[in-house]
C-alpha cells in the first residue's frame, strides 16, 4: 500500500509536522518543504526527507501525493503555481493534491481553475481542511472535512485515513469542505476568546482557576478548546498551540464573508476585534491565548498564588466581596457557547451547507462544544431556526449576568 505513494508535504509547522511525521511513522515515503529550516530538521529526524523548494520536494521525491499545509491563500498560490519553485507542474501524472489549509471555497475553486488551464486536469484536487490541533496531527487522529472528488484513489484514501480518525465528506464540488471549515472557525475564535475572557474574571474575583476548571470540564459548559487551551493558559510551559495571526486570518476571512451577503456575524467579529487588540498591544509574537494578557494589563495575572487559592477563607471573602461565583463564571461560558453555536448553525444555513456534515464535524473537532452539540441535535431533529429565543432558560440567565457584572463595576477596576 505503501510503497506506492509518495508524499511531498509543504507547511511543517505545529500542526503540519505532526502530519508530516505521522505519515512518515506508518510507512509513507515524505519528502517535506518549510521555509522554516529547524521545521524540516524534525521531519528528517522522523525518518523523512527535506527539500528546498516546493517544487523540490516533488522532484525528488517523484511525488504522486502532495499535501499544502501551509497558513495562508498566498503561500498555498505560491506553493503549487510559483514560475520558479511551484510544485503543481511536475506533480505526477494522475496525482492528488491535498489542500489542508483553512481558506475560502473560492480559493479552492480558483486552484482548480489553475490546474485546468496548466492542462492538469488530471490531477485530482481534494479540498481538505482539517482540525484537532498538534496532538492528534501526531497521533493521526484529525477531524478532516474533504470535497472535490466523488470515488477517492486508492491511495489518497489511505493517506486521509492515515491522517484522520474522523473523515467527513462533503461532496463532489471542490470548496465545501472549505466552506464548512470556515464557519466551524467561528467557533474557534469565540471559544478561545470566551476561555481567555472567564479565565480572566476568575482571576480578578479571586476564584480558584483549577476547581473553576474541573467543574467546567465536567459540565454543560464545556467546550473543547476550554479544555485545551485553559491548563495551558495556566502553566505557560508548553510550546504555543497555534499562532495567534492564524486564528485572526480565519475570522477576518469568515467576517469578510459575512459582510458580503450582508449576513451580521456579531460574535465573531468581536472575536476579531479582540484579537486585532491583542496584536495591537504588542501580544503578536504569542500564540492564540495571549487574549488573556490583554484582559489582565496592569495585573498580577496567572501567579502562581492566583492558580491555586490554598487560603480557603480568603476565596470565600474574595468571591463574597465580588459576587462572582463558579456558577456565574460557567453560566457566562454556557451563555457564550450557546449563542456561538447559533451564530455558526445560521451561517451555515445562509450559505446553503450540509448542515448534517457540519454536526458531524464540529462534535469532534477544535469547535465541539456540550452547547453546540446539544441545540445543533435539537435543531435536526426538528428543523426548527437556529435562534436564541427558543433555548430554555435564556432569558433567566442574561438577566443574572447582567445583574453579576452592573453591580461589579467597581470591585472589577
């Protein structure tokens, strides 16, 4: 099996070398390409091969399989079409390419308009974004959406299965996987940032972080990424999970897209906004928690004292001179987490998506959420709208979160 594909892998950063040397782990022949040298040095300590261009790492390689995984529309062009190192020419014949970035459907339609006129309408192009983050790149374990192809090649079949635990057709038109892919990054933005921002209160209301966690992670609230990102934002000991650029690249991309058709995305916009400030307040250089940072200027922060409240008394005088309890904190997640979910389920409808697909990618992938998965059920079986107004116990909750944070206007300067 094998022995007959051979994989030239551009774009080895957290996510991408992960692939890169999980495919190189169950017997693939990789030959990979990062303009960052010590990415392709982990590569070929996997077992794999470096090469010095995209084009390259075709060549050599004799390449019938090439994955992108790069960050942006404008490498991925460079990528596959650049006159001097572009990999898409010398691809072989009858080859694959597998587009892994998240970018616009229009991007991935464009690709293969490109590939049409270079008279490579041989090469079967899969759009196929995928999501998990670092961890499961290196287990093989990824959620992966993919479209353009109705019967897959053998062994482009065995390459995804290779990759992904969680393999989500989209159907035969190349860009709806990416359009799928871009409305599941609503809910990353504003999941990361919702985890940024309770994390943040928690810790200026004297809450104990790791019992706020437990409890959270063990209940209605719990999101994915809350459960990921949190002991990071913690201990900061571990390398970034993601960068905070690319996150805001994908919400710019969903909100540009979101004004096209007129269609307001308000959370997701503020996610933006917060992290455009984030980046304003020279926080760029960290990975996509630094919103944290941004809440707590001028702040202890995340002391080691702040983690762990050892003084049972204090806490209590603490949370008792705020207000904020535990159950503030998660009724303000399950709050966020809810109205995410129906921002990102009506984006979904607008832009006439598989809605089913959607589900079924979003409960196992960066975005999952208990929120998301129990309104976005109730929604298919129902076929009711996705609206806010029909969630039980809405109104109950906005009006304690109102009431919690008026009166701590004060407490919170």
């Amino acid at each position: 099996m094998t022995m007959e594909t051979s994989i030239a892998f551009v774009g080895l950063g957290s996510m991408g070398c992960g692939m890169a040397t999980n495919l190189v782990k169950c017997g693939f022949k990789v030959r990979g390409y990062d303009i960052n040298e010590l990415a392709a040095k982990r590569l070929v300590t996997a077992g794999g091969k470096r090469a010095s261009t995209p084009k390259a790492a075709v060549e050599e390689g004799h390449a019938n399989v090439l994955i992108c995984m790069v960050a942006t529309e404008q490498q991925a062009s460079s990528c596959l079409f650049d006159t001097e190192t572009g990999a898409a020419a010398c691809l072989a014949v009858n080859g694959a390419i597998l587009l892994c970035l998240t970018a616009s459907p229009e991007f991935a339609r464009n690709i293969r308009s490109s590939l049409d006129d270079q008279h490579r309408e041989d090469i079967t192009l899969l759009d196929c974004p995928v999501s998990g983050g670092a961890d499961r790149a290196s287990d093989g374990t990824l959620s992966i959406l993919y479209s353009g192809a109705g019967q897959l090649p053998k062994n482009v079949g065995d390459v995804l299965k290779t990759l992904g635990s969680r393999l989500n057709p989209a159907g035969f038109q190349v860009g709806n996987a990416s359009a799928l892919k871009m409305v599941h990054q609503i809910l990353v933005g504003v999941h990361i940032v919702a985890a940024a921002e309770v994390i943040g209160l928690a810790t200026v209301a004297g809450l104990d972080i790791q019992a706020l966690y437990r409890e959270i992670m063990d209940g209605e609230s719990a999101s994915w990424l809350f459960g990921q990102r949190v002991p990071h934002m913690m201990a900061l000991d571990k390398p970034p999970f993601s960068s905070l650029g690319i996150i805001l690249k994908d919400l710019n991309m969903v909100n540009a897209c979101g004004r096209a058709r007129r269609f307001p995305l308000i959370l997701s916009s503020t996610a933006a906004q917060i992290f455009s400030s984030t980046i304003g307040a020279g926080l760029g250089y960290e990975d996509d928690c630094a919103p944290l940072r941004l809440y707590l200027l001028g702040r202890d922060g995340l002391s080691a004292e702040t983690r762990k409240v050892t003084d049972a008394k204090e806490a209590q005088k603490s949370e008792s001179a705020s207000g904020i309890t535990i159950s503030t904190v998660r009724n303000i997640l399950r709050a966020i987490h809810l109205a995410a979910a129906a921002e990102a389920i009506s984006f979904a409808q607008e832009l006439e998506l598989n809605l089913q697909v959607f589900h079924d990618f979003v409960k196992d992938a960066a975005g999952a959420s208990v929120m998301f998965q129990e309104y976005s059920s109730r929604f298919l079986q129902t076929g009711l709208p996705m609206t806010l107004n029909l969630i039980d116990g809405n109104y109950d909750i906005a009006v304690e979160l109102v009431s919690k944070l008026d009166n701590n206007e004060d407490y919170m300067k």
